[in-house]
C-alpha cells in the first residue's frame, strides 16, 4: 500500500499512533511471512525484546508497559 492509502485508512479508523507503508513488503518480508498482525518491539540498540502474533488485549498491555520501561532508559 502507499502512504496516502495508509494515511487515509489512519484517518478513516481514528488512529493517531505513527504508522508507515511498508512499500514492497521489504520489512514484512524480513521479520514474517503470513499472521499479521505481527508486532515486533526493538531495543534502542535494535534487539528484538518482544514479539507476539494477532492481537489481544493481555499481549497489548504487556507491549505498552514494556514501552513504558523502554523509554524510561
């Protein structure tokens, strides 16, 4: 999808968090191949220290605390 198709899908669904178009699949090409969504949270030095699968509401939490804990480093 471009940035304009996701830009417009933002405003469509109300989300306000930063979102880019993966333009030719070259990030979801590196981390998956199916199962989306797929969430993937780096360290600041670029280590994986969390990845799930779908979404839930439990796995959710647990990706905004560990963000929470990220940021305060």
């Amino acid at each position: 999808h471009t940035t304009a198709e996701l830009d417009s899908f933002k405003t469509k669904n109300g989300f306000t968090f930063p979102m880019v178009a993966d333009t030719g699949r070259v990030i979801f090409s590196k981390f998956a191949t199916q199962n989306i969504p797929r969430n993937i949270l780096l360290d600041k030095q670029g280590k994986i220290v969390h990845q799930s699968i779908g979404f839930d509401e439990q796995d959710f939490h647990k990706i905004k605390q560990l963000i929470e804990e990220y940021l305060k480093q």
